[in-house]
C-alpha cells in the first residue's frame, strides 16, 4: 500500500469574478504529491499557476474540486503551519537587520528572544548567508534577498515548501547557483516541495517530476517524470539523458504554440509534431 499524498487536487477549478465578467484560471485539475517529493510545475504566464498555488496555501478557495494537505484541509494546514512559501519578490522589511526578517515568523508566534536568535543564525549559515545578520536588506544583492526569504520560509519548520518562481527575478548564474542551494536545503529537511517556475532547465534540474500546464484555464497537458539520479550537479544539465528530459518538457510546454504556427504557414496538420495536448 502507498501513503496518501501529502497534496491532493482533484477536479480542482477556479473562476474568478471580475468586473469585464468570469475568468476561468484553472480548469478540472488533478495532481498528487507524495510526501517528501519535489514537483515542478510550469506553464505559460497568466495560465493560472500563482492561483494553483495559493489555493493549495489555503489563501484563494477552489470553486469546484477538492484539495487535501495532509489529510485536512488548505486552511487546516495554513494554521498548523506545515507551510513555508517563497514569492519571487522577497518582501523584507526595509527597516530590519537580516536576522530580524529571518526570525520574524517566529516572533509573530511569539517565541522567546533567544530561541529566535538561535534559529535565525541556523538558518542563514544553512542559505549561505553567514556574516550578514546584521544587514539591511538594502545592502543585500537579489540573490541575497531570496536566500534571506528561503530562510524565513523555513524557520517554522514546514514540511511543505511553495515557490512561486522564486528565482525568476534572478540573473542565469545566480539563479543556478540558487537552484544548488535549494537542491541541498531539500534534501537535508526532506520537505514537499512544489515549485513553479517559467524555466524548464530548472524544473528539470530540480524535480522529481514536472507537470507541464495549458495555457489559462489550467490543466495538466502532460507529466514527465525526471529521472536524472541524485544528488543532482548542473553537470547533468549537459548529459544526453538531461536533454531529452528537456526536450519532451518543451513539447509539451510549446505544443500548441508550434501548432498554431504551422496552421499560419499553412501546413497540414499531420505535417507537425503529434499533439501531447488536448486539442482545444
Ligand atoms: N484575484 C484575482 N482576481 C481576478 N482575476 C485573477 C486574480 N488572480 C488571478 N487572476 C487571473 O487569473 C488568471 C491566472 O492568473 P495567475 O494564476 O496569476 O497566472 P500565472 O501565475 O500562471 O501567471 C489570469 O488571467 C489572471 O488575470
Ligand atoms: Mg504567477
């Protein structure tokens, strides 16, 4: 018998009411996360994968379909705390040392001053930050900023980890260098991780597996199971294995786009790649 997954979607949709009328970001989606796995999920902008996400924190509700989190609700989970989330913009407070926006959760859940300071300095020595606890966030680079937001991310210690594209800001060097680091932090706490992201290099470095959406509403187009060994190195970026792994994301990611654009130069149909996607 297999363990319930830590995340259950199943037919989950979401439909927003604006004032231009209905706007359906997700769409009868089913997806299972196993406990301890890492799930990269990645689709076009605007498909309704930030909805995805803070539907499982338990921020935005589904309009039909169900969502689990270890075995109880979105909510449930927000309030047991089982969550840690990073956004792409890290949101610090300006006026805090490092150290204080590390240790800010904790002071919200009103634990002691020196059991903050103890695990705050953990903390950034496990992100790399060592020496900076006095900082301002001004006086740290981006990549800095989002180190500083993983660690106050986990200082609650969740067992379930949300990025929302957390490295996209970042420029190709930092952010590989970021992808190492949470690739380690990972596979030291041994966490849920769910990330979304817009870079399938990354998704398939990363990941355990990657759900590739439509575009808006939605859906699951396809599920590529990423079967480099670990621990991962960017090595394997440049292995055969690592390429095909990309290449079969990147179909399916850019599948409808190619359809389209071979329906303008007028070819066949038949003439195209075979369709991965539900052909809407
Ligand atoms: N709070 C909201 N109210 C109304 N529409 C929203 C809201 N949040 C997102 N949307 C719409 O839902 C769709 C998906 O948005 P989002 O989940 O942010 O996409 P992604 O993260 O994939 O770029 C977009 O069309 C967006 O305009
Ligand atoms: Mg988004």
């Amino acid at each position: 018998m297999t363990a319930d997954p830590a995340i259950d979607l199943r037919g989950v949709s979401k439909r927003y009411l604006t004032r231009g009328g209905e706007v359906e970001a997700v769409s009868s989606l089913s997806l299972a996360i196993r406990a301890g796995e890492f799930v990269a999920v990645i689709g076009p902008s605007g498909c309704g994968k930030s909805t995805l996400l803070k539907m499982v924190a338990g921020i935005e509700t589904p309009t039909a379909g169900t969502i689990t989190v270890e075995g109880g609700t979105p909510d449930q989970a927000r309030r047991r705390r089982l969550f840690g989330v990073v956004f792409q913009d890290p949101v610090l407070l300006p006026w805090r040392t490092l150290e204080g926006n590390v240790s800010l959760p904790l002071e919200i859940v009103g634990s002691r001053r020196p059991e903050r300071a103890r695990s705050a300095r953990e903390l950034i020595e496990l992100v790399g930050l060592a020496g900076f606890e006095a900082s301002l966030p001004a006086q740290l680079s981006g990549g800095m900023k989002q180190r500083a937001a993983i660690a106050r991310a986990l200082i609650l210690n969740p067992s379930i980890l949300l990025l929302d594209e957390p490295f996209g800001a970042l420029d190709e060097y930092t952010r590989n260098q970021l992808n190492l680091e949470l690739l380690r932090i990972w596979s030291q706490s041994r966490v849920t991780a769910l990330l979304i992201t817009h870079s399938i290099q990354e998704a398939v470095l990363l990941a355990d597996r990657v759900v590739v959406l439509t575009p808006r509403p939605a859906r699951v187009a396809m599920e590529v199971d990423v079967t480099l060994p670990r621990p991962r190195q960017l090595a394997q970026l440049r292995t055969r294995e690592c390429f095909e792994l990309v290449g079969r994301v990147s179909a399916a990611l850019y599948d409808r786009l190619e359809r389209e654009a071979g329906r303008e130069r007028g070819e066949p149909a038949a003439a195209l790649a075979p369709g991965h996607l539900d052909s809407r």
